[in-house]
C-alpha cells in the first residue's frame, strides 16, 4: 500500500470540543499519526533487531536502511502483521 487516505467524520459536536482545544484538527491527527508511525517503527526495529540476531539462520547484515528493514521484515514466512497475530491468538483460544 503506497498512499493510505483516511476519511473521519466528526458531527458539530465533536468538532466543537476539538476546536476549543486545538487551532487545527487536520494538523492535529497528521501530527498524532505521525508520532504514532515513529512509535511502532521503534517498537518494530527494537523486535525484529533481536530476532534477526538470535536467528541462526539469517546470516546477512541488517539494513539500517528503515525500508530496506521493513522490506526484509514483512517477506519473512515468520512475520505476521497485527491483525495476524491477533487471529492467532484468538484461534488458540485466546481472547
């Protein structure tokens, strides 16, 4: 997926709590959005750094290249997305 747009529908109400706090609501969420990317980057680049490394099999250096990492990451057959995991556990029996 190259381009995500999303679309959020805010009634009068909403809108007016948000501008009684905020200048800019669609400055507001990019802002969020963006904080929330770097987050999971980090969290993901923190795991799959050490599973790399503790992975035997995998003999190649690590990208430091952030898509080159994430490429590498996702082609994995043990990488599973969050949806993913959730179904897996959900499927063992987990709630």
């Amino acid at each position: 997926m190259a381009d995500l747009t999303v679309t959020i529908e805010l009634n009068d109400t909403e809108e007016k709590i948000l501008l009684n706090h905020l200048p800019d609501i669609d400055a507001w969420i990019l802002k969020e959005a963006n904080e929330k990317t770097n987050n999971c980057w980090k969290r993901m680049e923190k795991e799959w750094s050490v599973k790399l490394t503790n992975d035997d099999s995998f003999t190649d250096g690590i990208p430091s290249d952030k898509s080159k990492f994430i490429k590498l990451v996702t082609e994995r057959s043990d990488y599973k997305d969050r949806a993913a995991r959730e179904k897996a556990y959900a499927d063992a029996g987990g709630e």
